[in-house]
C-alpha cells in the first residue's frame, strides 16, 4: 500500500500538509517564546539594551535560545527586590524605633521610668494613674491629666544686705616668750649730802 501511495505521487499533498502544519506550530512556538521572553525581562530588568539582547538571543536561537536566557537572565525579578527591600527598611525602621537607654544604650520597655541596667532615669510617673511619661509629654495620653511640672532652682545669688556677713574669727594671741626686767633701784642719800643740801637751800 505504502509503494502504490509511493508509486503514485499521492504522498506529496500528505508531505505538505504535514509540513505545513509542524511549521505552522514551530511559528507559533517561537513567537510565544519572544512574547514570553520579552514579558519575562521587563519583569526583571528596566534596561532597555538588556530587553532588545535577551529577544535577539530567543530571535536568533529560537528554543535553544531560550534555555541560553534563561541560564543568563537575573535571578530576582523587580517586585522581588522591592519586596526585599521593603522589608529590609521595615527591619530598619523597627530597629531604629526601639527605645534604648541614653546612657548604656540598652534596649529598653516603653514601660521602663528608669533603665535596669544602669539606673538611669527614662520617664516620670503620673500623678493621677502612674504611667510612664516621657519629659515632652504636657498631658498624660492615659488619663489626660495635666503634667505639673516643678519650677526649676533659681541659683543662689549672694546678698550682703539681707544676710550680714560673719564676724570674722580673730587668730588667737601667742604668748610672748620675752621676760620682764625691773629698773634698777636708786641710791639712797646719806646724811652729810643731806646736810649739805640743806645749807646750799639756805644760803
């Protein structure tokens, strides 16, 4: 049977028609490679050289090409790397969002009023519920209390008028060490010297 198609020619509109259609679905199979490959590095990349170089591999290669694509193609598509991103600022800002303590820079508990580790004082209580309060706060967030803030020392100022000045402790004498000499007596006089005193007075 296979000799008498052979034999006359009636293999031939079998031949094309077979042809016809594996091409047909090779054409179809490479368009939807380049839309595909196309689609896929616009996911991927926003260069537009690397977009017009992984179609012409695809182009040029057909189904090999793919493979060859794929092998070079980037790892993470772009709402990958957004997403990594995303979440590596979000690690970031939750970081930087922890309290610490601003002298041993522990972590500390939004509830802490001082720091377990150094002592530092973190906030003040609430006169009317007790919660913690940071120092910026006016009121109380909890229970709407106003703050009452204490007046801050005035420095001391010296006043001469108003607190008269000590009298001033005088040094204690030392004792001398020099001894006392009395003067030496006078001579008495005799009785001829008062004699003649006497007679001199008279004359």
């Amino acid at each position: 049977m296979l000799m008498a198609i052979w034999d006359d020619g009636t293999w031939q509109p079998i031949v094309a028609i077979t042809g016809v259609i594996l091409g047909s679905y090779l054409i179809v199979m490479w368009i939807g490679a380049l839309v595909w490959t196309y689609r896929d590095i616009r996911s991927r990349t926003n260069d537009i050289w690397t977009h017009a170089i992984a179609v012409m591999v695809v182009l040029v290669f057909n189904l090999p090409g793919i493979l060859l694509y794929m092998v070079l193609r980037p790892k993470e598509t772009l709402a990958e790397v957004y997403d990594r991103r995303l979440g590596a600022e979000a690690l970031l800002q939750e970081i930087h969002e922890q309290e610490t303590c601003p002298t041993c820079r522990r972590r500390t508990a939004p509830e802490f009023l001082g720091c377990p580790y150094c002592g530092t004082a973190l906030r003040v209580p609430c006169e009317h519920c007790q919660k913690p309060l940071q120092a910026t706060w006016v009121i109380c967030p909890y229970c709407r209390a106003d703050r009452v803030f204490e007046p801050a020392a005035a420095p001391a100022q010296a006043n001469s008028a108003a607190e008269p000045t000590a009298a001033r402790p005088q040094p204690a004498r030392r004792p001398s060490t020099a001894t006392y000499t009395p003067p030496a007596p006078k001579p008495a006089a005799t009785p001829s010297e008062g004699a003649g005193s006497a007679a001199d007075a008279g004359s």
